[in-house]
C-alpha cells in the first residue's frame, strides 16, 4: 500500500514553539528533528508502517511512537492528526545536499 506521505521532501511543522521534521524514506525509514525553538532538539531514526491510506505508525527503538491519521495533502501542507490533535507542516522539496548518503 502506497503510503499518504510524499517521499524525499522535507515535513517542517508549523509552529513557533516546537520542531518536528520528518524525511520520509521508500525504504520504511524516517529520519527526524524534534525538540524546541531554541531548546533542546534530537535526531532520531525511526521505521514507519502503513495502516491505511490515510494513516501511519512511527516506531522507535521502544515501540509506537505516534501515529498520525486523516493525513491529507493541500498544496503545500501536509495535515494529520496525532494524539487527537490537528498538526500541519509544510512540504518542500529536499536538496541533494541535504540528503545524505543513500541508504
């Protein structure tokens, strides 16, 4: 199942207060960025799995960590719900540079 979320672009949450960005990988890899404007920030790896066409788990090295559903893509945005709650983050295209090493 094709999973709800665009590949090799840059997921940037739209806030002033926290950080979350997420590189969606074809391989069931994410690579992240959480944390806070001006705080404390990590850089996890994590898997992800399709649910449904519109709904997917992030999992971590202890297990679920999220799960986002009623994703859905307008223009620029990328809206879900996690934990209940509506987030949106914006969509760009990654540069080669940011990209890394293929994995």
């Amino acid at each position: 199942m094709q999973p709800p979320i665009p590949f090799d672009c840059r997921l940037q949450l739209a806030s002033d207060t926290h950080v979350e960005i997420y590189w969606f990988q074809p391989n069931g890899f994410v690579r992240a960025v959480l944390g806070t404007q001006d705080g404390p920030q990590c850089a996890p790896l994590f898997r992800y799995r399709v649910l449904s066409g519109d709904s997917i788990e992030l999992i971590g090295s202890d297990g679920i960590i999220d799960t986002w559903t009623n994703i859905r893509v307008e223009s620029e945005l990328l809206h879900a719900e996690s934990k209940g709650e509506p987030k949106a983050f914006r969509i760009t295209q990654e540069e080669a540079a940011e990209r890394g090493p293929q994995q």
